[in-house]
C-alpha cells in the first residue's frame, strides 16, 4: 500500500510540474506577443515624434536662414555701395567732375561736352567697382548734369579751370522719407540705388519713386512686412563733402 502511494505521490508531482511548465510556456508567449505588440506600438509612436520635431526644427531654421541670407546679401551690396561712394568723390577729386552715368549697359560712361543723360547705371568699367548688387541688378545712378559736365563752372562766383562746378554751385537731388514725405537731404549732385530683391515685383509707391527718372528719390528705413514695402539701399554724395574733398585736393580754391 505504501510504494502504490508513493508512486501516486511521484506523478501528481510530475504532473504538476508538466502543468506547471505548460502554464509558464503559454504565459511566456503571451507576455512575449505582449511586449512585441507594445514594442512595436512605441516604435511607430517614437516615429511619428521624432517627424514631428523634426518638423518643427526644419520650420523653425528656416526663417532664421532665410533672414541670415538676406542680411549677407545687404550687407555685401552695402559694401559695393560704399566702394561707389568712396569711387565718385575720387573721380571726382581726380577729374573736377562726376562721372555720367553708363545708359547702355557697357559700364563706360556715356557723355559729349555735357551730361545730357543723368540718369541710368554706374560706369563701373570706369569706377572700377561692382557691376551689379547681392540680386544680379545693376546700380541706378543719378548725377546733377552741371556737377558731371565738361563745362567750367556753373555761372555763380567765379568758375575754376577744370572743374565742372563751383563752391556755390547747386545740386537738384532731392532725397525724402517717403513718397511725398518728408525731406532726409535736399540738393545732392549724386545718388546710387541698389533696388533689393524684390526689384522685379515691387509696387511700392516708396520703391516707384527710386525707379522713375525724376530727380526725387526715397530713403528709408527697410521693412517687408506692412505697406508700402521698402528694402532698396541708397547713398548719396553731400555737396559739402565733394567740394571739400576738391578743396583738399587743391582743385578748387
């Protein structure tokens, strides 16, 4: 009777030790199947995240970009302008005259014995400096005809040979801050634009008056964003500082 229990005992252990193994089997497979279902929901999650933010990143660069493009592409064409700036007032130093503007393209100046078109592009052949802004465009370039001509003096005071105007002679280049606004310079002999990057689809009264061909012209400060638009960039020549330098250089008296 005792080795029939025992031997009952052996196989309800073994037996319970079957079930238990096929009960951990099955749990391992469902907990298996369970975290693989999880892993692979976390993994599309994760993804879905990941595009999201970089997204958002991608969004938030390139505006920043963008402005730090345009800044460069100002800050290189203001360079160019200055290097006009400083040319004019040399030509001028070493000529007694301004130069007239190129009014074909070739970068020569373009005159007979006055300045009859005062209006056009920088002779940048002459000048030696840039040809053409940060946007591919060329400078327009505006001078008083009398400032620019071969003719000695402009009939005030007493006229200096070799030099096209006097210390009293007198500009027409008005410079306001809007389009019928109010004056920033009055009288200049000289004027340079660089008409910005929306030079080909601007319809800014501001923009406009720096394209006709009267002697009124606009300079303010830039703005994209509220009417009327503005990113052209302007200098000028002050009569005061061009007759001073010629002063300087003994050409006028």
């Amino acid at each position: 009777m005792t080795t029939v229990n025992a031997r009952t005992n052996v196989k309800a252990r073994m037996s319970s030790k079957i079930n238990k193994r096929a009960l951990q089997s099955n749990m391992n497979k469902h907990l298996y199947k369970t975290l693989l279902r999880t892993q692979q929901g976390f993994t599309l999650l994760e993804m879905a995240v990941v595009l999201v933010v970089l997204g958002l990143l991608l969004g938030g660069m390139l505006i920043p970009l963008s402005t730090q493009m345009e800044k460069k592409d100002r800050d290189d064409t203001q360079k160019v302008l200055q290097d006009i700036h400083d040319a004019l007032i040399g030509y001028a130093m070493a000529n007694g005259r301004l130069p007239c503007p190129d009014t074909n393209g070739d970068g020569i100046i373009d005159m007979g014995s006055s300045c009859s078109n005062d209006q056009g592009t920088i002779p940048w052949v002459d000048l030696g400096v840039g040809k053409e802004d940060a946007w591919g465009q060329p400078f327009t370039y505006r001078v008083t005809g009398d400032f620019a001509d071969t003719t000695d003096g402009t009939g005030c005071g007493t006229a200096t040979a070799g030099v096209s105007f006097s210390l009293c002679s007198v500009a027409d280049i008005d410079i306001l801050d809007a389009a019928a606004g109010n004056p920033v310079a009055n009288q200049m002999p000289a004027i340079v634009i660089a008409h910005g990057s929306n030079w080909a689809t601007t319809t800014s009264a501001d923009e406009n008056e720096n394209t006709d061909t009267d002697i009124t012209f606009v300079d303010r400060r830039p703005s994209m964003k509220a009417a009327p638009t503005f990113d052209d960039q302007v200098i000028w020549i002050s009569p005061n500082v061009l007759k001073t330098r010629l002063v300087s250089a003994g050409r006028l008296p």
